[in-house]
C-alpha cells in the first residue's frame, strides 16, 4: 500500500496494522520523500539519515503498514545513562493514529533495556500534538529554551573576546558553579539537540577552538560554547555577565560580515536574563523549544 495524498489513510486502519522495525538502506527514498513536506522542503533528517543507519550504538527505526515505510524515528546515546531521541517524522496521510507514539515507545523500550537511566527529546512550543503526546506518555519539561536569531553583521570586532589556549584550571569550576549553569540543566545545543556538559566535553570543545571567554583582572567574566555547521554559528551555551555575553554574541555577528555564514542563531533558558541582553545586542526571538525527559 503506497500512501497517496490523493487517497488518505483507509478508514479502517487500525494501530496494530502499523509494525514498527529496525531500519534498513531501501528505506531512504521513502522516508526522504516524507522529508520533503516538512519546514518547507529544509527538513534536517536526509543530512543525517546515513549517521544514523550506522550508528550501531543507537536505534533507527521506522513505522511500515503493508511493509510501506510511514514513519521514522532515531536514538542514540549521549551518555552511558542518557539517551536522545529524535526525528518522528509520519506520513501526512497517516498522523493522528498514534504511529509518532508507537516509535517513541519502542525507543524508550530500547533505551531502557541498553541500560539508559534517562531519555531525552525535544519539540518546539508550537507543536501542540507533540506536547500532548508527550505529557501521556510521562514525559516531563526539563527546559524551554528561546531561540534568538541574527542575519545581520557587524563590522567592528569587539574587542576582548579569546579563546583560551589553555584549560584554566579554575574554569570548570567557574562555570559548573554558575546559576546559568544549573539553568541550563547541565546542558548545551547545537542547535537541534541538548547534550550533557561535563568537564570532559568542555576540553573537547576548548580542544577544538569552540570556547569564548571574556576576562578582567585575570577572572573570567563571561564563558561560551558556540558551534559552527552547515554555515550556520550556534551560541549553545551561556554564562557570565550579561554585558560580556552580549559582546560574544556581537563576536560572532561580526563573523557574519565575513560572508561565510548566514546567521548566528542562540539558544538560552527562557527566563534567563541574558535573553534581553541578546536583543540589546541585535538578536530577535524566533522560537521556544522544550527538552523533556523521561526517567526510565
């Protein structure tokens, strides 16, 4: 049975028809298909539907009625104990069946049975069916976040910003102790997922030239992760001063005057006073997204 917008789902179909299985290579062309009709054409799961078919330490699978794909969904482990899940995505001729929940459950089951404590996912604040679904299957808001964008920028550098050569032995401490740090649950984005921040993921990222910092008098004042894909600048993580947080997100605003990426877009806890700082500083509001969680 091929879904057809022509000729919506039958009108008997019953949950049970829909059998959920791992995912195989031939599934693609379906699933992509499904992709085309979602955020206008700009959906993010055909970038990343080869990483997940791979990854062989998470899940993907997809929702079949007739053993025609309808649906799919992913997992993989952020943590030995904190799964994400992510990419639901069904047919527009089959939502409302409960098929997004059907996946959900069955990478919960996964999760749980590979040892997770914890299972995370995201939706936006829009997304009205999502939040339903999720409230009745147990899943709790962990966060919502806001979501700040830029196109335009700036063509004076601000000064004072650095990327530190080195871990400084107090800054982990500095920043884990942060009520920014608590605000964020112990997280950061990129933009679509909220990972875990530990002290070794923080090296990584100061390894790999991703942390800013602003200093006086040899303290930090201020502490940022950004990440930088598919040229697009992601501010994921904030702490410190609000003035100084500002002149980091005004540093990669004027990254932007270089023409080699189209925006900078940042991700804060919604009632974090840094929000307004960051539209002193020239960003806009754009969308709320929530991170739930589920103890399994």
């Amino acid at each position: 049975m091929k879904p057809r917008s022509q000729n919506p789902r039958p009108m008997r179909l019953e949950l049970s028809q829909v059998k959920i299985r791992r995912a195989v290579a031939s599934d693609k062309g379906p699933i992509l298909e499904i992709c085309k009709k979602i955020w206008n054409g700009r959906d993010y799961v055909p970038e990343v539907w080869d990483d997940w078919l791979k990854d062989r330490g998470g899940m993907l699978v997809v929702a079949t009625i007739d053993e025609t794909p309808v649906g799919v969904a992913h997992a993989g482990f952020q943590t030995r104990d904190v799964a994400w899940l992510e990419g639901v995505r069904v047919h527009e001729d089959y939502r409302g069946l409960g098929i997004a929940g059907k996946l959900n459950r069955a990478l919960v089951k996964f999760a749980r049975e590979k040892g997770a404590r914890v299972a995370r996912l995201c939706t936006g604040s829009s997304n009205l069916a999502s939040r339903r679904h999720l409230r009745k299957v147990g899943f709790d808001v962990l966060q919502t976040f806001q979501r700040l964008d830029s196109t335009r920028g700036v063509g004076r550098r601000p000064l004072g910003v650095i990327r530190p050569k080195q871990l400084r032995s107090g800054l982990w401490n500095w920043l884990s102790s942060r009520p920014e740090f608590v605000e964020n649950r112990a997280m950061y984005s990129d933009g679509w997922t909220w990972h875990p921040l530990t002290s070794a993921v923080f090296r990584t990222h100061r390894a790999k030239g991703r942390v800013l910092l602003t200093v006086a008098k040899k303290c930090p004042t201020s502490c940022s992760i950004f990440l930088d894909d598919d040229r697009m600048l992601t501010l994921g993580f904030a702490a410190g001063a609000a003035d100084d947080v500002a002149r980091v997100a005004r540093f990669l605003r004027f990254r932007l005057s270089g023409g080699g990426y189209r925006k900078v877009r940042v991700l804060l806890p919604v009632n974090s006073p840094l929000v307004r700082a960051l539209k002193d500083a020239g960003f806009e509001r754009t969308a709320k997204v929530l991170v739930y969680e589920k103890f399994l």
